[in-house]
C-alpha cells in the first residue's frame, strides 16, 4: 500500500468537504489533523497526520489510506 503524504486535497475527499475547507481549517487551527506553515506571505505547506484523519473519520490508518487510494483512482 502506498503511503505518501497526505494532501488537503486527499483529507478533504475523505471527509467530505473541500480542500479549502481542510487548508483554512489548518491555517487557523480549527482542524487538529496536522499543522500548517505559512512560508511567504502568499505559500503555505501542509503536513496532515494520518492518525489523526484516521482516528477523526473514525476509521484505522490501514482504512484511511486505502479510502485515499480508492479516491485517487
């Protein structure tokens, strides 16, 4: 199973709202899935715990990843 990062875009599919939803949520700290860093005043990076979506969605790291595999295809 292929585990790379987990993007806002993938976390968002997964709860079933937007990426812009999951990116402000992260910018402004409503969501406790992972951090987000402003790196110029325009660029931000994201980096989402897949325990932390997994345990949120109610589901195992193994089950989360393979709903983003399934979601990618």
């Amino acid at each position: 199973m292929n585990r790379r990062k987990i993007t806002p875009n993938d976390a968002a599919r997964v709860m079933g709202c937007s990426g812009q939803f999951v990116r402000i949520g992260l910018q402004r700290g409503l969501l406790d899935i992972g951090d987000a860093v402003q790196l110029t005043a325009k660029r931000w990076t994201y980096c989402i715990s897949p325990a932390k979506l997994a345990e949120r969605q109610g589901m195992s790291v193994d089950e989360l990843y393979k709903e983003i595999e399934r979601n990618r295809s």
